[in-house]
C-alpha cells in the first residue's frame, strides 16, 4: 500500500485551479454563484436587450467582475429560460 493511501486529498493551493478554472481530471467548471445584486444587474441588462455584442459583454464583465464567458453563458441560459416560459 502506498503512503498516504486512503488519506484525503489535500485540495488545490493559490496555484492550483481557481472555482472559475476547469480542473484536470473533470474539465468542468464550478458552478458560479451570482450575487443579488449581480442578477439584478443581468436582469436589467436583459430587459433591455436579450443579446449582447463582444462591446457590451466586455464591458458589463469588467464592471460586474466576471469573465465574458461568464456573462455570455448567462444571457444564452436567459434565453433558454425565456423560450420555456413561452
């Protein structure tokens, strides 16, 4: 039996894959947990326009702190949403 067999393992230091980073082994991001504030952000964004250009998707990220991967995966989501209750 190797050492360290069955112990757990330690998890991912400052240099290790962030929440917002896929990991090696799953490839899969973590889900992002939006604040109030930042869902009534896209909310109204929304309202106002169901699709986003590259311009205001870099700029609402940059002003909302998320990536632009982030922002896009919203609004496409929104509009799933959308299209279902419809």
């Amino acid at each position: 039996r190797p050492p360290g067999a069955g112990q757990p393992v330690p998890e991912e230091g400052p240099e290790g894959p962030g929440p917002e980073e896929p990991c090696g082994r799953g490839g899969r991001r973590l889900r992002t947990a939006f604040s109030a504030e930042q869902i009534s952000t896209l909310e109204s964004s929304f309202q106002r326009q169901q699709y986003l250009g590259a311009a205001e998707r870099r700029q609402l990220a940059g002003r909302m702190r998320l990536s632009e991967v982030q922002i896009k995966t919203w609004f496409q989501n929104r509009r799933m949403k959308l299209k279902r209750q419809l």
